[in-house]
C-alpha cells in the first residue's frame, strides 16, 4: 500500500505477521470463551432428535469435553481405522469450542508444515 494511504485500515497482505499471529490467538481466546450453537431449523431439531431416539441416545455429548450439545453439533471429528482389511470410519460431534480448538490447531500444524517445505 502506499505510505499514509488509508491509515487505520486492515492490512491486506495475506503474509502472516507476529502482530497478526498474536491477533489471531486473542480472536481464537474469544470464540472458545463463548462457542455458538446454531441450529439449522426445526427440520433439523427433528431429524436429530429422531436419529437419537433410533439409536437409544437421549442427549448429543462434545466428543472431547464430555459437554452437552443442543441442536446440531457445531463441527465433527475424524476417526480412522483398520481391522484387517476393513477401514472404519467415526464421525463423532464436537461443541463450538472444541470444533474451533482442533480446527484451529489442524490449520496451524498444516502451516507449519507449508513453511517446513
């Protein structure tokens, strides 16, 4: 940008900075302090209460935290594995705060590695 051009505005280059490192740790504090459930709609609210009520679970529970999700979960994990020749797979709910934590953590790894080679 030009020098003294659009003081106080966003900087745009998307190279991370050590100040845009720090800011994204305090907006990372911030949203798991208070994570968000959304729910889609009551379309929703029903296929999962039925899905629940199918499997004889009465309450969603975070994968990670053991919390309590209302609605529909806010993010999903990744479980992977082999029995013999068969590949499993697991897709367990995660709450607002943990889906942003590991989230956040997979893409900071991923960066690293970019940086690594």
């Amino acid at each position: 940008m030009f020098e003294g051009a659009l003081k106080g505005t966003a900087n745009l280059d998307p190279r991370p900075t050590p100040e845009g490192t720090a800011d994204a740790v305090h907006r990372l504090t911030r949203m798991l302090a208070h994570p968000i459930s959304i729910s889609a709609d009551a379309v929703a609210d029903s296929a999962l209460r039925a899905r629940q009520a199918a499997s004889g679970s009465t309450e969603l529970r975070c994968d990670v935290c053991d919390s309590a999700i209302d609605g529909e979960p806010a993010g999903r994990g990744l479980y992977m594995w082999s029995r013999g020749d068969e590949l499993r797979f697991e897709e367990p709910a995660l709450c607002g705060g943990c889906a942003v934590a590991i989230g956040m953590t997979a893409l900071s790894a991923w960066n690293a590695e970019e940086e690594e080679g």
